[in-house]
C-alpha cells in the first residue's frame, strides 16, 4: 500500500510537470504566432502604403499635366486666350449644327436606306486602310517603333486577306490592333500647344496645332492628287465626299447624343474635342 501511494505521488509530480511543458509551449506557439501574425499585417501595410505612394505620385503627376493645359472646368487655357474668336466660333457651330440637321441628316437617312451597315463599314474600312502612310509615319515620328510594327501588320493583312482593306481579318482574327496617329498628335507628343480653339465650317470642332496636323497629313495621303491613285482636285475631293456621306450616319447619331446632353453647345463641344485630343496625345 506504501509503494502504490509513493508511486501515485510520483506519477502526479511528473504528469504536473509534463502538463506545465506542455501549457509553456502552448504559449510558446501561440506567441510565435502573434508575432508572424503582427508581422504579417505589418508588411501588409507597408505594402498598401508603398501602392498607394505609388498612385499618389502618378496621380499627382498626371494631374500637374492635365492642369498646366485645362482649367477646373476642363476648358483648354489655350482656347481662353483667344476670346476674339468667341463670336466666329459661335456662328459657326450654330451654322454647322443648322447644317447637319437641314441638309447631313436628310442626305445621310437616304444614304442609309439604299445601302445596309455591312456595307457601309467596309467601305470606311476601305479608306481607313488605304491611309496607312499617315498612320505608319506618324508613329514613327513619336518613335512608336512597336506599333509602326503592328500598324505595318495589320495593313499587310487587310490589304491582301481583307481585299484590299474592305474587312478586317487583322484585328478579327489575328488580334492585331491599329494605332490611328495624325500630325496633330505628333506636335502635340513634342509639346507643341494646341493654341486657339477654332470651329471648321461643316468639319466642326479643331484647334490652331490639329489645322496644321491636317495640312501636312494630305502629303501623305495617298489619295492625294500628286500620287496619281487620283486624276485630280475634283476627283479627290468627290472622293471625300463620298467618304463623310459613308460616315454620317455614325457621325450624326453621336452628334445628337452629345448634343441632348449640352446646354451651350459650342463650349460644350470645345471642351469634349479639346479633352478627346489631350487624351490622345497621351496615349
């Protein structure tokens, strides 16, 4: 009976102990694991604070730029230093707009009814292909050597796959994509301000820097008259014609879209173009 209650005290003293190892290392883990936890956040929110640096200083960057060119109302300062052409560019946009109603949209409705869509994007596709050179020139200027590359490709492509431009196996089928580059975004890639805001009778909304663009890109167009795809001026120009007959119906219906929502259209459209060629130039 002495030995069984010795051995008892024994058995007691070291389960105690066992049980004491075992709690210290319980708390042991659960300390370790507090500590890889905490680091864990720790890290976490450095990470988050080092992204959201990151975004900040882009953020900050873009904003710096986009404010050294437009105000808070997202109005090109340049257009603002030429308020002498207020009056002239209100006359004109009330002239285009009675324009498109009176005569682009009667014109593009008729147009609509003797052709089908189908018909109408290849031959936009026709003439968007034919301008390669302007395309492929201009990314070369901004040194855009990967998409000269591609732009190359896809005129390739269309040219032969797509009979001559009027489908577009390029982008359909091989996922290439076109890179539209104009001389206007060439001087505004070397930043070259776009000056005053100008309306175009007909042609609409441009700028001082995007009239320029156009001038020297009918150098490379190889409808021009001088490259002989064209007998001459009259041809070339029935041919652009046609070419905005073609586009209206997509061109008028946008121009009602952003027309219901304007309240003054002329500055209303000034600031979209004035935005949509920034945007451009960016990319």
């Amino acid at each position: 009976m002495r030995y069984s209650l010795s051995f008892l005290i024994v058995f007691i003293f070291f389960t105690g102990c066992a049980t004491k190892q075992y709690e210290s290392k319980t708390e042991l883990l659960k300390e370790q694991n507090t500590t890889t936890t905490n680091t864990t956040e720790l890290l976490k929110e450095q990470n988050t604070t080092t992204t959201n640096t990151t975004e900040d200083q882009f953020m900050s960057e873009f904003d710096d730029e986009y404010e050294d060119q437009y105000d808070e109302n997202g109005t090109n300062k340049e257009a603002d230093k030429c308020p002498s052409l207020d009056q002239y560019n209100r006359a004109i946009t009330s002239f285009n707009d009675s324009f498109y109603l009176n005569f682009m949209t009667p014109l593009s409705d008729g147009y609509k009814n003797i052709t089908n869509e189908g018909i109408r994007d290849s031959v936009g596709n026709f003439f968007y292909n034919i301008r390669y050179p302007v395309r492929a020139i201009n990314n070369l200027l901004q040194l855009k050597f990967k998409n000269t590359i591609e732009e190359t490709g896809v005129f390739l492509i269309n040219s032969t796959v797509g009979l001559l431009g009027l489908f577009t196996p390029a982008q359909s089928y091989f996922n290439l994509k076109s890179h539209k580059e104009d001389f206007g975004q060439t001087l505004g890639y070397y930043g070259v301000p776009a000056g005053c805001h100008i309306v175009l009778p007909i042609l609409g909304p441009s700028n001082m820097r995007d009239v320029v663009g156009v001038y020297v890109d009918y150098y490379a167009d190889p409808l021009n008259p001088q490259y002989d795809l064209v007998y001459n001026t009259e041809d070339y120009m029935g041919l652009r014609v046609f070419e905005e007959i073609n586009n209206s119906p997509k061109k008028l219906k946008e121009y009602y879209l952003l027309k219901q929502d304007s309240y003054d259209l002329f500055p209303y459209l000034r600031n979209i173009y004035e935005q949509f060629r920034y945007n451009e130039i960016q990319k």
